[in-house]
C-alpha cells in the first residue's frame, strides 16, 4: 500500500530529523529545499513536461459534440458519455488522464453510446494516450478476473476504467442487453455498417478498474459496433481484464497491440462477425488467454448470427513455463465460436496451443478453407490454416479438447499445424514478463515465418493485405510498434523510435483513493490510509462537521482560469475540525508532481498591481471558513473567491472548528479578473476557533485573510504568496502570535490591513511577534511596503522584525479616512485596555526595520508623527531569501541580535499572548523544522 502522504513519491509528512529544543543546528532540510526549488525551475524550462498543467480539463458526465486539444491535459473525473448525436474529436498527440476515483463510485472511463462518434485520429509520432495518474505504482493486491481463472495481482493495473463504443450492428443478444462494465447502457441493432467513428494510434494503458464481483471494464470495449467504424494502430496494455473485446458487432481491426493484461488479449463474442489482421499479443506472466472465442453460452452455443472472427495475421507469445506464469492456452475455443485463423503465430504457451470447449452441435471444424459462399453463421464453420505455426514443447499439445468437452469438437484433436520455432529476431524466455532492451518480436527472414507457406487473404477479401511473412509484422522489417507502443517508449524493445514514456504528472496516491466534492449530508471523517482528490469545490453546511484525521493529504485538481476552482467551503454553521501534528500534518495541495507544478503563465492577483509569473502558485482553491462572528459589512455579503455563500453575524465567540498542522499549498487559483481564492480564507469566523501551526505556500493570492470575526492565532507560516503574506479587513479584531511571512521576489506586503473607514467594528488586529522577509533589491514590486496599513484600520503592532527590506518602505500608511470618516491616532506608547480599539493604531519603538528606504510612510489625507523603531540587521540567514535561494533559510536571529534587546512585553497582560524573551516568530526554537514545505526531502 502506498502512502496516502506520499507526493511524487516523497512524504507529506514529517521526513527529517527534528532537532532538540532550544539547538542551534542549522536545519539541513530547509536547505535541500531551496536547492530543490532551484532545480525544478531550471527543468521546467528545459522540459515539456512541466508546462502548462494549469490548463488540466475536468470532464465527466454528458458531453456535447467538441474537440479535445493535444494543447491541454484532459482528466476523466467520472464517468464520460458521448450521446446519439454527438461526437467526441481527439487531437493527434492528446493525452487523457483518469482519475482514480469518481463521485459516482464508477470507474472513469469514455463511453460513446449508440448513435454517438468518437474521431481520434492519432498518428505513429502523435498518438492519442488514456492512461492512469500514477502508471508505474504497483500494488501487491490480487482480484479475479475471471470467475473459473486464478486471482490477478494489480502490480500496474486496474487503475480506471477504459474505453467503451458501443453501436447498432447485430449481435446474438437481445438489444436491451447492458454492456459490460457499467449500468443502463445497451448495444447492438441491425445495421451491420454502423459507424462509431474512429480509433487510429490510440494507447489505452493501465485500466481495467474493478467494478463489481467478476466484472471489469475491458481496455476498450466494442458492443455491436458496425463496419463503418475505423480502428487501427491501437494498443492496450497493462489491463486488469480482457485488452479487446468484441460484443458482437461487425467491426474490423488492424494493427492491435495488447500487453500484459490480467485476463484475455482478445475476446470475442456474442455473434462478433469482424475481421482482424496483424494482431500482436504478449500475455505477460499472468494473461489467462491470448484469444478467447466465443459465441452464444453453454445453453444457446449455435445462436444466430454465430460469432465469425476472421483473424490473419497474429503473433501470440504466452508466458511460458518458467516460475510464475499463469497456466492456460493461448486460444480458447468455446460456445460454439466459428471463425477463420491463418498466418498466426502461436509462441511460448504455458501448455497448449488451442483447447476446445462446447463446441456447437452443427458446427463444422475443418483445416480447409470453404468458399465464400458457405455460410459463417446457419451452421457455420471454424477453420484454422495447417499453415499456422504453434511452437509447443510438444507437437501433440497444440491442439487439445476441454475435458468433459461434445464430441462435436472431436476432429479439432486431430488438427495439425506446423511446429517449430518462428524464428524471431530475438525473443529470449527471459523477455516474457515485459520485454527487454534485446526484444525483438519480428521474424527473421530465414525464419519458419518467412520461409514457409503464407496463407493468401482469405477468399481474395480485399481487407486482408497480402504478406511476405506470418505474424503480426508483414515482413521482417515491418515493426509498426517502434513509435508509439509501451515495449518502444519504455525502451523495451529493440528497434524503437519512441524514446520515453513521459512521466506522470501526478503526485503517488494511496491505493486508496476517495473522490470528494458537493455538499456533505452528514458529518464525515477523512482519515490518513486513503488519499483524497478534490475536483470540485467541498461544502460543509451548517450542522455538519468533517474531522480530518493527523497525517491526511487531500489533493485538488487544477483547472483552466475562469472555471470554478476545488476548494474546500466551510459554511456559517458547519465546522472543519483539522488536528493534525507537527510529524503528521494535514496537507492540502495540487494533485500535480512537483515536477510538473512549474509554470510561465502570468495573472494579475491585484488590480493596482501588474501582473505576476504564477509559477507554482494558482493550481487550485483552497480553504474558505465562513462563520457567524462579527464583521462591518452586511451579513448579506458574498465572501471573495467564490459565489452565493456570505458570512458574518453577531456571534463573537462563534466556532468553526480547528486547524492545527494544516499545510495548504499551491493553490490560488484564478476565478475571474482580479479574483482569485486565499490560501486559507476567515470569514466573520469567531474567537472559539482553535488556529495554530498553519501554512500557505506558494499561493497565487494572499496567504492568510481575515474578512472581520475574531478568530485568534498562533504559529502562521506564509511562504512565496502572490500577493500579500496576511491581509485583514471588513473590521478583524482578532489576535495573532509568532506570524512568519517569506514574500519572495514577486510577493506583494507582508501585511496589508484595511478597514472600511469609518465602518464599525474598525479592524483592529492586534498581531505581536511577527517576522516578515522580503527579497530586498531582487523584489519584482520594489516600491510597496512591507506592511501596508489602509483604510483606516486600527491595531497594535509589537516583537515585529522586517528584515530585508532595502529598496521598500517599511510601513506605508494610506487612505486613513474618507467622507468625512475619523481616523485612528498612531500611537508609540501601548494605550490601556480600557481604550476603545477602534481609535488608534500603535506601533512598538521596539520593533525591527533592517535598513528600509523609509521606516514609515503616512500619505496625506493621512496624518501622524511616525512612531520610531529598531533599524537594525536581525542577522536572520537566508541568501537572498527568493524562491531560488541556494543558501539555507534559518528564520531565527543569530546571537547577538537586536532581536533579543527590548522585548516588548505582553499587551496589556492579555492572556492570549506568550511572553516571550525574543522579538519575532522565532527565538532558537524553530516551529517549523519537520513539517514545513522547507521540508520536503529532495
């Protein structure tokens, strides 16, 4: 089982060694960090791959006729239907992810209904890829595939759902028959050149996800789809169930892959009369068959239309029978299937070549071709050329009858097929399980493939091409896999063209994995064993508590600027309750790998501002609490970032809950002009909510912001926002300690406060030991300060450090009042607590500015005498303290500081706050050393 915390197989939770209290050793992790930073910013210039997932598609449900471009990243969330009418077109070079999960419960997959199309005309340069969010994650789980088979380990399979066409060609089941693999959707009618479109160069790889006992979906289904339909150049590989199967239907096929499926590499069935020609199989070491034929079942075997596949042209190689491959066939003849196989190569069986089972009573088996004029289906016949190759251990195993079998199937036993080694390039035993560097499955031209008899096309059918060897590959340089299949990409296979599989994108999940979104109905738990995607946004309502456990991560999708971000929304009345540890934090992040976080996009985050590089900011939502505490706005008001959900009321001591080790990082995400979500958003939240050990990384907004209430906290990191680290507003009368602020070189201020002027309650956040860095002279907004204080909010400000300041003004106080507005005083002597807060603003002599252009700006209307401070090097290390820093970051003061002089003392003894014998966030005790995204191993 693979860790719910894990991201891009690294852990979530705390990975390094935490240091006693009160140690002065440099924190090593947060140094591997900042040289992590580094080089993912220098491979995401130099890699596609890490480019542009900010526009990731969510589609799920009912779609109307578009077009998927190979430009964007497709996500099925959900099951996808393509409806009568409909058409689904795929760009060449596409890729489409499915998640693991779905709010429905059903595997994700791509249905195209009866009457519905699908155009995916991929190319050998450019193919069209579905495959998994974590391909290459094994697991060790075993399910069956098949009720009457041994269990299938997962190892890479099972991971989603699959593709589904579905038509209106005739079957031998009644057309309200439901297809495999999902519910309340039919197939088949009575038209045998129907035409669901086109599959050319499509890659279905990892999928087969289990839906129900003995049921999965197939890597891509065909039920009752008719002639008319286009499929070429495809390939399935590492399915938990069958590659291909045919309900029916009269479709043809060329070009197939299927690799190492848990079940069947071909399956045919219900009346399917289509032809086949250069099919390619490797069963891996737990396939049960190469081909599996079929036709009615063991009570109806001779049902009209009987299946017919014409089939030339195969190369099917088993896993042979070293240790831990699957016993079984590699085809299987049963329920009365008729059919035509020749120029096939059958190669490395477990045991038999084919085996034979109920075979129809009016069926004839021959090893002479009839004439076209002899009927496929009213009684019908089974031929398999005497020019086939099965390379048994023993030529009588090529043929063998089920026991227990009619005797109708009796002359099979007796069949005969050449025997002998095909002569492959080069295929070793050992290149069974997955190929090797050295596989090569072509045929050499001396070879029993190329020098023996070939069947000519089938009754001169103009379908079939003519060949010059048997097997999948025409002739001994025809390798049509080089380009685009998993053996070629994943350099196992000889001969290639492709060079690579590209990584996934995604961060590793659990094994588990549980879709969230909606509304919850009742009060849920989310505990650390399961990962949790959110591709919509989560809303807690009133009454209703969600309780995470320590150690949970809950990973968001990202979506396209404009489209409703994930997001989690905790509602007036309903209560988060988020307690995690400092060695097993709750983490809220992107879905997408840190390698693939890396953007050049840019968004403006403010509407005074230019516009900033996102870079791996903006990936999705993030935490909204609204509560019923008071603000100076109307309770009516909407709160920022999202639609139709207000906050605020007359409740002070109102409680949302609890965060504690809550690590919320990348989100952001841009909803409309100038609005985008917080990092973690306070709505008219009260004072009996507990906040403590919390942090926002790389945000594209702000990182903290309070819209009024009177929620408290403690121990607030913000790291690398887009705009302001801490931002409060609409009359905040709240209290916070040990605040740390990291701006980086696009962060806007460390803190703006506003208030609405003269609007009551006046903001008044009375915020002590808080420490704020910026990037100095390599800040992309050098004139803005580092606090800024706006609008004609109040507070009271001590212990505060602004270090690295240079090229910004320290404090800019501006817009103090309006229409006629009063506005505070600006105080350096701490009023008494009998002094109402909404009439002055103080500021500590104490505090720290290192070296700013101005300590302190007040613009008219504004007046004031500015309050003194500390100008002084907190001797903090950092570098140049940017996000590219190669210098270890230690936020706490050196000895010797000025930070350890003066100490202011608690306000007016309010019990809230520490006494401490420092200024700032940190004294020689780092708070976040283990559970940071300093953290993160590299």
């Amino acid at each position: 089982r693979v860790s719910a915390v894990a991201l891009s197989s690294l852990s979530l939770a705390s990975s390094t060694r935490r240091r006693s209290t009160g140690s002065t050793v440099e924190p090593k992790a947060f140094r591997m960090r900042s040289m992590l930073r580094t080089t993912l910013l220098a491979l995401s210039v130099a890699t596609a791959h890490a480019q542009a997932f900010e526009d990731m598609i969510h589609v799920s449900g009912n779609i109307n006729s578009q077009t998927w471009f190979a430009a964007y990243k497709y996500v099925l969330t959900d099951q996808v239907f393509v409806a009568s009418g409909k058409t689904l077109t795929i760009e060449p070079g596409t890729t489409i992810f499915a998640s693991p999960a779905s709010l429905s419960g059903g595997a994700p997959a791509l249905i195209v209904e009866k009457g519905g199309r699908i155009s995916a005309p991929g190319t050998s340069i450019s193919p069209i890829t579905f495959t998994a969010f974590n391909p290459t994650v094994s697991s060790s789980s075993s399910v069956s595939t098949d009720s009457t088979s041994a269990d299938t380990v997962l190892e890479t399979r099972g991971k989603w759902g699959g593709l589904i066409l579905l038509g209106s060609a005739p079957t031998n089941v009644a057309t309200t028959t439901q297809i495999e693999g999902i519910t309340a959707k039919t197939y088949g009618g009575t038209n045998p050149t129907d035409s669901s479109g086109s599959l050319q160069y499509v890659r279905v790889w990892h999928g087969g996800a289990v839906v129900g006992a003995n049921n999965e979906i197939n890597g891509i289904t065909f039920g009752g789809v008719g002639s008319g339909t286009v499929v070429d150049h495809c390939e399935v590989a590492f399915n938990l169930d069958d590659g291909f199967e045919f309900f029916g239907g009269t479709v043809n096929v060329k070009y197939l892959s299927v690799l190492f499926v848990g079940d069947d590499a071909l399956d045919t069935d219900q009346g399917y009369i289509g032809k086949g020609q250069f099919l390619f199989v490797m069963e891996g070491l737990s396939g049960d068959h190469a081909m599996e034929m079929d036709s009615g079942n063991n009570v109806t075997q001779d049902v009209s239309p009987r299946s017919h596949p014409a089939f030339y042209s195969f190369t099917l190689i088993g896993g042979g029978t070293g240790a831990g491959a699957r016993t079984g066939e590699l085809i299987h003849v049963n329920d009365g299937t008729g059919g035509k196989f020749g120029n096939g190569i059958l190669a490395y069986p477990h045991g038999n070549g084919l085996l034979f089972e109920d075979c129809g009573s009016t069926l004839s088996y021959t090893q002479t071709l009839p004439a076209a004029s002899v009927s496929i289906s009213n009684p019908g016949y089974f031929y398999f050329s005497t020019n086939n190759i099965i390379d048994t251990t023993e030529p009588a195993s090529q043929f063998a009858l089920h026991t227990g079998t009619t005797s109708a199937c009796n002359p099979a036993n007796t069949w005969t097929a050449v025997s002998g080694a095909p002569g492959f390039a080069a295929v070793a035993p050992t290149d069974l399980a997955e190929g090797s560097a050295t596989f090569n499955p072509l045929p050499s031209a001396t070879g029993l493939a190329c020098s023996g008899t070939k069947d000519a096309p089938p009754n001169g059918d103009t379908f079939f091409s003519a060949v010059s060897c048997k097997g999948a590959f025409g002739s001994a340089t025809d390798n049509w896999l080089a380009g685009y299949s998993w053996l070629a990409c994943s350099g196992n296979m000889a001969g290639r063209t492709c060079t690579a599989i590209p990584p996934s994108p995604f961060a590793t999940l659990a094994s588990n994995t549980t879709m969230l979104g909606g509304t919850l109905s009742t009060s849920t738990g989310l505990v650390s064993s399961t990962s949790y995607l959110m591709a919509t946004q989560l809303f807690v309502p009133s009454g209703v508590t969600l309780t995470i456990a320590p150690g949970t991560s809950i990973f968001a999708l990202p979506v396209p600027t404009g489209v409703a971000a994930p997001a989690l929304v905790v509602l007036k009345g309903g209560a988060l309750v988020a307690t995690g540890t400092a060695t097993m934090p709750i983490t809220f992040t992107s879905v997408l790998a840190e390698s693939a976080l890396v953007s050049s996009a840019t968004a403006s985050t403010d509407s005074n501002e230019n516009a900033i590089t996102l870079g791996e900011r903006g990936k999705w939502g993030g935490l909204i609490l609204l509560g019923n505490a008071p603000t100076n706005m109307p309770t009516t008001t909407e709160i920022e970032g999202i639609s139709g959900y207000t906050y605020g009321g007359i409740n002070p001591t109102d409680n949302s809950g609890s965060l504690q080790y809550v690590r919320v990082w990348h989100g952001g995400a841009i909803v409309g002009a100038n609005n985008e979500i917080n990092g973690i958003t306070f709505g008219g939240v009260g004072s009996n909510t507990t906040v403590a050990y919390c942090e926002v990384a790389y945000n594209a907004d702000d990182g903290f912001e309070f819209f009024g209430g009177t929620v408290n906290v403690k121990y607030l990191s913000v790291l690398f926002a887009g705009d302001d680290a801490f931002d409060t507003d609409d009359g905040y009368v709240g209290k916070g300690q040990f605040l740390f602020a990291l701006l980086g070189a696009v962060g806007n201020h460390g803190a703006e406060m506003d208030s609405r002027y003269g609007s009551l309650p006046r903001s008044h956040p009375a915020f002590y030991g808080m420490t704020i860095v910026g990037a100095g002279a390599l800040s992309t907004r050098p004139g803005n300060a580092m606090m800024r204080l706006r609008e004609g909010t109040g507070g009271k400000f001590g212990n505060m450090i602004l270090a690295n300041v240079a090229t910004h003004p320290g404090i800019r106080i501006d817009t103090c009042s309006s229409g006629g507005s009063t506005a505070p005083t600006i105080e350096s002597v701490l009023p008494a607590s009998t002094t109402s807060l909404g009439t002055y603003l103080f500021f500590s002599s104490n505090n720290i500015i290192q070296s700013p252009t101005a300590g302190f700006q007040i613009v008219p209307p504004c007046t004031g005498t500015a309050p003194a401070f500390v100008n002084a090097d907190p001797l903090i290390s950092g570098g140049t303290f940017t996000e590219t820093s190669m210098v270890p970051i230690d936020p706490r003061p050196a000895c010797g500081s000025a930070a350890y002089s003066n100490v202011d003392p608690v306000p007016n003894g309010d019990a809230f706050f520490s006494a401490t014998t420092y200024k700032g966030a940190f004294g020689s005790v780092n708070w976040l050393d283990g559970w940071s995204f300093f953290n993160l191993p590299n």
